[in-house]
C-alpha cells in the first residue's frame, strides 16, 4: 500500500511536483542519482548528514513515485532514475544555475564540509582529461568548521578509468600537495572568486612540479579570475565509491 504524502489540497501540476519533489533531502538524493546509478551506501556517503532511517524513506516514497527503481547489481543493488526522474535532472541544472547566480550570500561556516567539498570535486571530474595514470593529491585544508578538524587531510587518486577518494593515506607517493582555506577553495572552486587572487592571498598554495599542477588546475576546472561557471550532471565515466583506506 503506498503510504499517504501531506498534500497541498490542490490539483495544479506544480503542487503534485511539489508533494515529490520539494520533501527535505529529496532534491539532493535526486541530484546524487543524476550522477548514474548508486548504492545506498554511496548516496549516504554523499549526504552524511541524513540519517540512514530518512534515506530509506525517502528512497521508497521515491520509488513509489516511479522517480527511481532499484536494479541488481554486486553485490548489493543500486537506485537509478527512471524516465520519470530523468525528466527531473532540468530541474536540478536549474537550481544548480539558480544557485550560482543568488545563492551566493547564504553560504555559511556550517556548510563548509570538506567531505562535499572531495566529493564534488569527483563528481565534476572528466577522465578525458586526466593525461597521469595514478596522479595522487593530498589536500591539506585549513580554517575547518568547529567538530570537523580531524578531517583536514584528504587524498584524491585520479586516473582516467576511476577517481578515488581517501579519508586516510592510501600508501602512494604523493604527486602534489594543496594546502588552502577551505573556504577560499569552495569559492574558487565554484567560480565566486578567481583562484589567482586566493594564491596571491596565501589562500591557495600548490606544491608539486609545474607541470601537474597546471594539469590539476584544469582537471579540477579551478577559473583563473572570478566570473560565472556552470556543472554538469552526468557521469562521463564511472568512479569508484569513496574508500576509509
């Protein structure tokens, strides 16, 4: 029996929408699975903050809603978007451009999660540009919000067959080191400030040859000088789940 959504009492088709997809965490959850299919292990690595109890709800009053499906897979199944949820992903690209455009002023310290922060980064990777086999990056982020300082240190594994994410450090030889605000990073990164004022600030520092920093700058879409930017909400390629080792 599908259970009973607190409805709007009306019939416009923004309202039906609404009663879906404006719940608390679903825009997220849908956003997560834009990205191609996921375990529910990876969607709550990706929002850590929703309790497993509320990602279970809200992925069933989602496959109810024929938004999502669960698919086989090994060795536990996967959530996908079906063609209902597809027609979502406009939705999400749109609060994402709304985002960048308004939301810039309403970001504050207790956003600032360096776990979204890596994930992101892997997210919006395109293999195609990794030219390095193997290219490991250590971040060494500073100015963390109050409760999160043990998760300073950060390593990102990039090749052009999967991009890995490392809480601890995977045993490999470190090709490049970042050491930044993470605050100034976000920003950058999102296009809010240009990264060439932030190195100048001492905000950003990049140690490591030339010649893989200049890479990584691309890789990791960093703009030179503050302007707009947009993200996608496809995955090129698959990438490996974010691993504790």
């Amino acid at each position: 029996m599908a259970r009973q959504r607190k409805g709007y009492g009306q019939f416009c088709p923004v309202a039906k929408t609404a009663e879906i997809f404006a719940q608390r965490w679903t825009p997220l959850l849908v956003r997560e699975l834009c990205f191609g299919p996921r375990r529910f292990s990876d969607i709550q690595f990706a929002l850590p903050l929703m309790s497993r109890s509320l990602l279970a709800r809200r992925l069933d009053e989602l496959e109810e809603a024929g938004v999502i499906e669960r698919a086989a897979a090994e060795p536990h199944h996967v959530y996908r978007l079906t063609a209902a949820g597809e027609a979502l992903r406009p939705v999400v690209e749109a609060m994402s451009a709304w985002g960048q455009r308004f939301g810039q002023g309403y970001i504050g310290p207790e956003d600032l999660d360096p776990g979204g922060l890596l994930w992101g980064l892997k997210r919006q990777i395109d293999p195609a540009r990794i030219a390095e086999p193997g290219l490991v990056v250590r971040f060494d982020l500073r100015g963390l919000p109050p409760g999160k300082a043990r998760l300073r240190y950060w390593w990102l594994v990039l090749s052009p067959l999967e991009v890995d994410v490392c809480q601890k450090d995977p045993g490999k030889g470190v090709d490049v080191v970042i050491s930044c605000d993470l605050a100034a990073f976000v920003d950058v990164w999102l296009g809010y400030r240009g990264l060439d004022e932030a190195k100048e600030r001492g905000e950003i520092a990049f140690s490591g040859p030339q010649r893989l920093v200049r890479s990584l700058v691309e890789i990791f879409d960093l703009p030179a000088l503050a302007g707009p930017k947009s993200f996608r909400f496809t995955d090129p390629k698959p990438a490996k789940q974010a691993s504790a080792a």
